[in-house]
C-alpha cells in the first residue's frame, strides 16, 4: 500500500510539473514606418486599419506618429486605430510638431502593466529621438517586452550608436532576460557600424529576408525586427508593401521564444 501510495504521488508531482512547465512564447508583430504621421494616406485611420487587420498582430510598432498635430487635422490616430481594432494604444512623444506631437507608438492586443518613453539626444543629433515600450503579461503567463525606436537620420553612425547604447541601458539585463523584441526604423544597413554595434546585444531576427525601402522599389534594408535575448524563433517573417500607406515597407513577423 505504501508503494502504491509513493508512486501515485510521483505520478501526481510529475503532471504537476507538466502544467506548471513555462509555455513558450508565441506572438505576430508588425513594424510600420507611417511617413510624417500618416500624409500618404492622408491621415485616413481606416486606410491603416484595413491593413493591419489582414494580419491580425498581437502587436503594433509605429514609428512617425503625430499626436493631435495641426498636419493631421488634430486628431488623435493611434487612439483612433486602437478604438476600430479593439488594441490598447501608448505613444511616446519625440518632440513638439505642428502644435502637437511626433513621436513613436504602440498598439497592443493585451493590456499591459507598464509603460514607456525613453529619450535620447546625442551631441550632433538634429532631433530628439524616443524608444517607446509596453511590458505585457500573455494569456499563458509569460511575460514580453515590446519597443519600438526610430534612430536619427545622419550619416553619424556614433549618434545612433550612442541612442542605442542609452535605450540598452534600460531595457535589457543580462541578468533579468525578458524576451523584448526592439522594433522600427534604424536609419542604417546591416553593414553599417549602427547594426554591427546593434547585434552585440541583439539578435537580427529577420536577416536576409529583403529590403524595406521604398515601398515602391525596395533598394536598401533600415527596418529591422530585434531580439533579445538570441534565442528567438522566426516562425514567418514577411515585408509587404503599402505604397498608398508609406513610403516604407512595413514588416510582419510571427515569432517564437522558448
């Protein structure tokens, strides 16, 4: 009897560590560089929402957004957008613009517990420049850290370098390694100083996949999807072109951590 006993209750423990084993994370997100706050579509939230909801996104990574901005008729997109689409939106303001904001944004399908809005400006920077993240707990329990940067325009590697290195500093531990995916628009090649000091701490999850810019003849590679820490699982990773949209490509990925 007491045998028995000893391996019903092993048999118990051991399903009891099976429910209990960490799920890995699965999540589909999308890079969209919307261009001066969404002019080529004529600041049209149904135009953005029509597209997004062909492929369904976890998560949403804006970068251009303008906030209440006199350019987009003063209105609120991201709000707007999260309103159809049934997401929970964060934006994150750069700088002041045309009586409002420009800045990045966030659109997410699970509420999130925190967020927010790093800054940046190197000497020689023209602009201040933002990463904006979102911490969300998954229906599975896991929790996942969503960012999106745009990095300065200049020829300067060392300004977007320097952005790098101060947005790192708050974002990842080696020591606390939340998967975190950094999204957006990195203004520099894969061969660029920018990306060869990016890849130190990130991983490049969508390598090789093809070029993003322009969305009408796509030429060079700027928007990146990165992980950390590089242990991520690229289930699908697509660049699809909007000219009406961008001038960008924008990316859709499906991509695990175990």
């Amino acid at each position: 009897m007491i045998r028995y006993k000893n391996i019903v209750v092993t048999l118990l423990l051991a399903i009891t560590t099976l429910l209990n084993a960490q799920q890995p994370v699965t999540i589909k997100v999308m890079s969209m560089n919307i261009k001066e706050g969404g002019r080529y579509a004529n600041f049209d939230t149904d135009a953005f929402c029509e597209c997004i909801r062909q492929y369904n996104p976890d998560f949403i990574a804006f970068q251009e957004m303008d906030y209440f901005t006199s350019r987009n008729g003063n209105k609120d997109m991201l709000t707007e957008m999260g309103a159809k689409l049934g997401m929970f939106p964060f934006f994150g303001k750069a700088f002041n613009y045309s009586g409002g904001a420009f800045g990045g944004a966030i659109l997410s399908k699970y509420p999130f517990f925190n967020a927010q809005t790093l800054s940046s400006k190197p000497a020689g920077a023209t602009e201040n420049r933002v990463c904006v993240y979102v911490d969300v707990l998954l229906p599975n329990k896991r929790k996942v850290r969503i960012a999106t940067t745009h990095l300065d325009v200049t020829a300067d590697d060392q300004i977007r370098i320097t952005s790098l290195a101060n947005f790192n500093k708050l974002i990842i531990a080696d020591n606390d390694p939340v998967p975190t995916l950094l999204i957006g628009d990195f203004n520099a090649s894969p061969e660029s100083d920018t990306m060869k000091y990016a890849k130190i701490k990130w991983q490049d999850i969508g390598a090789g996949t093809g070029n993003t810019i322009s969305s009408t003849n796509p030429t060079a590679r700027i928007d990146y999807v990165m992980g950390f820490p590089k242990t991520w699982v690229k289930k699908s990773y697509d660049i699809v072109a909007y000219p009406n949209l961008s001038d960008h490509c924008f990316i859709v990925a499906t991509l695990e951590h175990p």
